[in-house]
C-alpha cells in the first residue's frame, strides 16, 4: 500500500500512529480486528519493521548497524549478509577494509562513513532483517535514483510477499506499483484505489500525477533542446 498527499497532509503522522509510536486521541486503530490498544505492546513492536526517512546512522560494526533491527539475533551474521544482499548493501559492505566489522563512522581508528545512498541500504537491510509482518517505510529510497527506487521496489514486493508493506514516497513512478494507494489531504484519507483507477478518477491524485509527469517532460525536452 502506497500513502500520498502534499506536504502537511499526515502521511508521516498516520504511519507514526500505525507504527505505535503516537497514540491516537480518539478513534481506533485495530489490527485483524483487534484494538491494538488492547494487545500487548512489545508484541506489537516485534510485528513492525518501520523505516524513516531519518533513520538512525550507528557508530558500530556494519553487521550491528543491520543486526539492531532484530537485537535478539544480532550475532546471526548468515542471516545479516543475506539481509545486505537483498538490500544491494553486501557489495559496497564487503570491500571495506575488515568488511562488515568496520565500524560505521571516521571518529573511530580504522571506521569508515558511507554515501547518503549507500547508508540508506544499510537502513533497508536493517528493515529486510527484521523479518516482521507488518512493514513501515516512510520515504525509504530518498537518497537514491529514479531507477535504483524502482528496481528497489519491485525486489520488496518479492522479499516481502505475503506480508503488509505501507511506503511513502513522492515519485509517483513508484507508488503506482503499489496494490492500493491512499491519498491524505488535511489528515483525511480522500482517495483509494489503484494508480489506474485514481487517474482515471481526475481528482487530486491525477492531479498529483500529471503534475510530476510535465515536470519530467519538460526536464527531458529541456535536455534535448540544448
């Protein structure tokens, strides 16, 4: 499932709320039919992998700035690596100098710092290795191009598949292939359906969607006039 709206429409509050780290001041939020408010919250959390857009950058190792997203098996380094691969981290990871035992920072004797990119892998990895049944990424891909967004996207719907996956992001170009888009406006859901059928619908995601394609458009007839 997809969340979009303009800037200040809720989309990162309501996954705040679905994610349980805000607390609803009315209503209800239920989860196969229960009032989550009812469940036992660590329960909760080890159900959720979320992922913001200002995750948290360790200064650790490479394998503990994945293994923190699931801490009871941050020694599992099998399953870290194999994490990393689907997460196109594994690469860039085993070429430095002690490979994923190099800590993640250059305030430390031997640490490395990684690319905006290439630390946004590494926070995917950390997601992918959760392994959890619910999944929040909140502009998850910001740091990386068109392409790899779009390659990246196709890769969770087959590592995640069976599972509910809730994304944000503003390119449009991904969001379409989501199974479901929601469309915020003023806190308020004011839009469902697939890409197809929101465009065909002429409201605000058309509009959304038309505006973000002519900007594109115009960038490449920019390129080819020159």
């Amino acid at each position: 499932m997809a969340l979009v709206g303009e800037n200040g429409a809720g989309k990162t509050t309501l996954a705040k709320l679905l994610a349980g780290l805000y607390r609803p001041d009315g209503g209800r939020i239920l989860w196969d039919g229960t009032n989550v408010s009812e469940c036992d919250p660590v329960s909760l959390r080890q159900s959720m992998a979320v992922l913001f857009q200002d995750f948290v950058r360790y200064q650790m190792p490479a394998k503990d700035n994945i293994g923190m997203g699931r801490v009871e098996r941050i020694d599992d380094t099998e399953a870290i690596r194999a994490a990393a691969g689907q997460a196109e981290a594994d690469a860039f990871l085993t070429r430095l100098p002690r490979g994923y035992d190099t800590i993640l920072s250059r305030m430390w004797t031997g640490g490395r710092d990684l690319s905006a990119g290439q630390w946004q892998r590494v926070a995917l990895a950390r997601a992918f290795f959760r392994n959890a049944a619910f999944i929040i990424m909140d502009e998850p891909t910001a740091a990386l191009d068109a392409r790899a967004e779009s390659l990246l996207f196709e890769k969770i719907r087959h590592v995640f598949e069976g599972r509910t996956v809730l994304f944000i992001s503003h390119r449009f170009s991904s969001v379409r292939l989501a199974d479901r888009v929601y469309v915020l406006q003023h806190g308020r859901v004011v839009e469902a359906g697939t890409h197809d059928e929101l465009v065909d619908r002429d409201r605000l995601y058309a509009n959304l969607w038309r505006l973000q394609a002519a900007a594109y458009l115009e960038t490449r007839a920019g390129r080819g006039s020159r």
